[in-house]
C-alpha cells in the first residue's frame, strides 16, 4: 500500500507546456459510459454490463501522455430515483458535473434522443464547464438519420459533436483530440503510471458484482452490494474473503444456486477477473448475508460504501 505521502513524492513537476484536468462522463444509464473510460484508459476500471445502473460510484480512470493527464470521473446514470440507493447515485452524478473541468455527455446515438437525455441537457445548462456530446454505439446505427436530433440540440446549446463506438474502439482519437483541446495548463494530479485512484479492494469487490450482473437476473443483480471482508498476500497466493449481501431469503437462494452451483460459478469467473487484475494467484471465499432492505436505510448505505460524496 503506498500512503498518500509517499504518492505525493511520486509525482513529477509538469513541463511549462503540460495540461490536465477533470473529464467528467455523464449521461443515461447504459450509454456505455463505463465501456468509454475504460477504452480510453487503456484498462479494465470500472465493471460494464448490459443492465442499467451498473456502475455505482463516481470512480476515476487516468490517462497520462507526454503533453497531458486527463483524469476522467465515470459517474452512475442519471435517472428518476426510486429509492434510496438510486437517489444517492443521482446526486453523486450531479455533483460531479459540478466539480470537473469539462463534460463528456454520452448519449446512444443508435436511438433517437428521448426524455432522459433532455433531463441531463437542462441539468447540464447550469454548468459552464466545455462539454462534449459523444454519440456512442454508432455501429449499432441502421439509419443515421437518428443522430439529427442530438446535432439540433448540439448546436442550440454550442457544443461540441464527437462519433464514436466505445465497444469497438471506433472513433476514439477524434474525442481524445477534442478532449485535450478543451484542457487548460495544469500540473500533473496523480504518478504519471496510475490508472485509477480506486484501491484494488474496491476493484475486486466491483469484479465480484460484475459476475453477479451476467450470471444473475431479475431483482438479483440490483439488489447486490459486495463487501470484501480480508484480503490476505501470501507470497505465492493472494487469500480474498468477500461477503455477498443480499435483501431477501430468496435471492439468497438464487445466489447460491442448486447444491451451491451459481455461487461456484460466480467465484470461479471473479477469481480469474481478480487474477488478471493482481497478476497473481488468487484464492476466493465468497459468503452470502441477507440484510433486509440495505438500499433503503442510509446507514447501510453508508456501511456498503456507498454514501453522497463531498466535493
Ligand atoms: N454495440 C455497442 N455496445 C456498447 C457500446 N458501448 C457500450 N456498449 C454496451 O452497452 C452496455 C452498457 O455499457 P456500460 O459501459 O456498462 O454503460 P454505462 O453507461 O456505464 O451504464 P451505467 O453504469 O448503468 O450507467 C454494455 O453491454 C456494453 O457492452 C458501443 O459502442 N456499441
Ligand atoms: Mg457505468
């Protein structure tokens, strides 16, 4: 573990012509926002998935080169709340929007605008941060008249339009370029070879949860906050002890599967996750806890990390 001094004297003095700053990605749940920073950083940080509301806290990925270091905020999708946890995850969204230098807002250019988009659109006028409309999932595209819409808001609001697929990592450059062309001069934030300023705890109990996401359905995958309880670094193998909190008996049972066979399967795929991750050998125990209604009490909330972030 490094401390936060010992980071500090990790981290260069910027050249006269060096630029950085704060990229937040906004936009509706499962635009691809995840898949984008992930891509863009060149590394797996935060968990992606076909289900909305997969990403829960605001987590940062960061890109240094020789003239830059962007540090980009994916936040969770904004949408109408329905409870405590969604509420949370709203305000950490628009918080960030608040808090960073410029904004990239993904939309998924491959429907037509619709309400959720105008939402963030009015959220985004109380900003003044430069803010880029990245179109994604254009290789889902049958008819690229759809994109007409977000071009006719585009201009009304003066921003600027970039194309791209995340997925298949099309298009990338040109928002880099637009990217770096709305940073100002800055110092380096973070040791020019740090990818995140997430702590691998957190990654992996993110890479439990992403399994959890493809393996499981229905209320499951919303209803899931994974805590890793000890992680133990022995020199041959790395002991990683996480428990699975659940709010019902029944998606207890759903976890666990027949004769424990769901809990196998989700443990064996997050143990290679975690493996690439470390770069090592990695021993996983995985435990299933109900906990009645943790989405709904802020206390628990707060126990299970997620709580309204301070800026
Ligand atoms: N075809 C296609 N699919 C994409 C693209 N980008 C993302 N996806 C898929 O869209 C789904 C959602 O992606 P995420 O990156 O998890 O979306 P998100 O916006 O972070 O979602 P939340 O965290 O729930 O707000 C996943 O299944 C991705 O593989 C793209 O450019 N093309
Ligand atoms: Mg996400």
């Amino acid at each position: 573990m490094t401390s936060e001094a010992e980071l500090y004297n990790l981290i260069p003095q910027a050249p006269a012509h060096f630029k950085s700053g704060f990229v937040g990605i906004i936009g509706r749940p499962n635009v691809g926002k995840s898949t984008l920073m992930n891509a863009l950083v060149g590394q797996k940080i935060a968990i992606t998935s076909p289900i909305a509301q997969t990403t829960r806290n605001r987590l940062r990925g960061i890109l240094t080169t020789d003239e830059a270091q962007v540090i980009f905020v994916d936040t969770p999708g904004i949408h109408k709340p329905h409870h405590q946890l969604g509420r949370v995850l709203v305000q950490n969204a628009q918080i960030a929007i608040q808090s960073v230098d410029s904004l990239v807002f993904v939309v998924d250019a491959s429907v037509e605008l619709g309400g959720g988009d105008r939402y963030i659109a009015d959220l985004l006028t109380k900003t003044e941060s430069p803010i880029i409309l990245g179109l994604n999932k254009v290789d889902l595209q049958r008819d690229r008249a759809v994109e007409e819409s977000y071009l006719a808001l585009a201009l009304a609001q003066g921003w600027t339009v970039v194309r791209f697929s995340a997925l298949e990592e099309d298009g990338l450059p040109e928002l880099q370029q637009a990217i770096y062309e709305k940073l100002e001069p800055g110092p380096y934030y973070y040791p020019p070879d740090l990818v995140t300023d997430q702590p691998e705890r957190f990654i992996m109990g993110e890479l439990i949860r992403e399994q959890i996401l493809r393996l499981t359905r229905d209320e499951v995958p919303h209803s899931v906050a994974v805590a890793i309880e000890k992680v133990d670094e022995q020199e041959t193998l790395t002991h990683v002890m996480a428990v699975v909190n659940v709010e019902r008996d029944s998606q207890k049972g759903i976890l666990i599967g027949k004769k424990g066979a769901m809990m196998k399967e989700i443990g064996s795929a997050a143990r290679l996750q975690i493996q690439k991750m470390i770069a090592g050998k990695v021993h996983l125990e995985l435990f299933v806890r109900v906990q009645p209604k943790w989405r709904q009490s802020r206390t628990r909330l707060a126990e299970l990390g997620y709580r309204v972030e301070e800026e």
